[in-house]
C-alpha cells in the first residue's frame, strides 16, 4: 500500500447485557454477553483473510473482547486509545429514561433540543466527544496502512458525521449495529467513506 494512504475498519463492539427497562450507559464497563461474543468470532471470520496492519480499541473491556475475537492473531498487540471511549453521561449513567426524564426534567429536554452540545451533568456533549475521537481517529489514519479500530456506537457516529459533513443533532441518524463495520479511506486528497454498517450476513438486526 502507498505510504501516504491508509485503510480502516471502523468497527462497533459487539453486544453487552440487554437491560429491560433500557439505561443510560456510555463509559461504564460492561463485558460482552453471549451474543456479543458470538457476534465478534463471527465477523472476524470474515476479517481473517484482510491483511490488518494493527488493531486499536477504546479503554473498555466491550472493545476489547470484540477486537481479540475479531482478530485473535493481534490479542497480545492491541493499542488501547481513550479518546475512543463511549460518550461519559456522567449522573445519567445506569439511568433509566423513566428516571432521568423524573429527576432531570428540564435536562432531558434539553437535550433533546441540543444533542450536539448539551453536556448531561458532570458528563460530556456529543460535541465532546467528537473533539477527542476524531483527534484520536485521525492520528490513526496518519500511521497510513490498514487498520482495525474497534469503538463504540457514539463514538463511531461522531467520526462519521464529521467525515460525511453531517451536523451532530442528526447523528442518530447513522445505523451503527454491534459489531458493524465502517470502511474508510485516507489519502493525501482526504478522506472517504466506502461503506457503513457493514455486518456479518449471518448476524440478526438489532434494535439498538
């Protein structure tokens, strides 16, 4: 590969413990459960035959797991970087939205309105996040070669919709399944998105 050319596979952790009812759950560090686990061996299958240069992962157990799965050969090589980790929703975090929208009403709405930069209390904005991920994303892609960075849903949305132009109110609007893969290039022009959300064929759809 040209040197002044780099190749990555942004990738979603696999699936974490569902909770019923659904929580607020950004930098708490929760493990894989079955299915997550499942997920990761299955789609590093397919990432077997890539020839991977280097694998990175956020400072969360969940990516982790999921880039060691997906890429057994890199286990005891895998760069840990925080910049990728999840969104921290500070006194949200383990909430339900039952109960967020009960103790922080005026919030909740708030930040419905300004999902960009609306920080939850003692926790970051989108915005935030964008900042530190993309600088860490970018250092990444200036190394040139292939690599597999593998990240969380937020996150993930974030590097996207500054590559695609897209403003952060609508980042929700960017499918980021577990363990779906986004290709993205980078050469002395910029950057490109090839593909988004790519999954295993036989991984089922999920909600979240």
């Amino acid at each position: 590969m040209n040197e002044n050319k780099s190749l990555i596979l942004l990738m979603r952790h696999g699936q974490i413990p569902q909770f019923s009812p659904r929580r607020y759950i950004g930098k708490q560090d929760f493990p894989l459960d079955e299915t997550g686990l499942d997920q990761a061996r299955k789609t590093g299958r397919y990432l077997a035959e890539l020839n991977i240069d280097r694998v990175f992962c956020s400072n969360l157990l969940r990516t982790r797991q999921t880039a060691e799965l997906a890429r057994p050969d890199f286990k005891n090589k895998i760069t840990q970087i925080d910049g990728l980790q999840e969104i921290d929703l500070g006194l949200w975090e383990g909430l339900t939205k039952q109960q967020v929208m009960a103790d922080y009403p005026s919030e909740y709405e708030e930040r419905g309105l300004n999902m960009r930069s609306y920080r939850t209390p003692e926790g970051e904005s989108f915005a935030d996040v964008q900042q530190r991920a993309f600088n860490a994303f970018h250092k990444i892609a200036e190394i040139g070669g292939t690599s597999l960075v593998v990240a969380h849903g937020g996150v993930n949305r974030t590097i996207l919709c500054h590559l695609l132009g897209m403003d952060l109110n609508n980042l929700f609007k960017i499918d980021q399944q577990y363990c779906g893969i986004n290709l993205i290039s980078k050469t002395s022009k910029g950057y490109t998105v090839h593909s988004v959300n790519w999954r295993a064929p036989e991984l089922a759809f999920t909600s979240d």
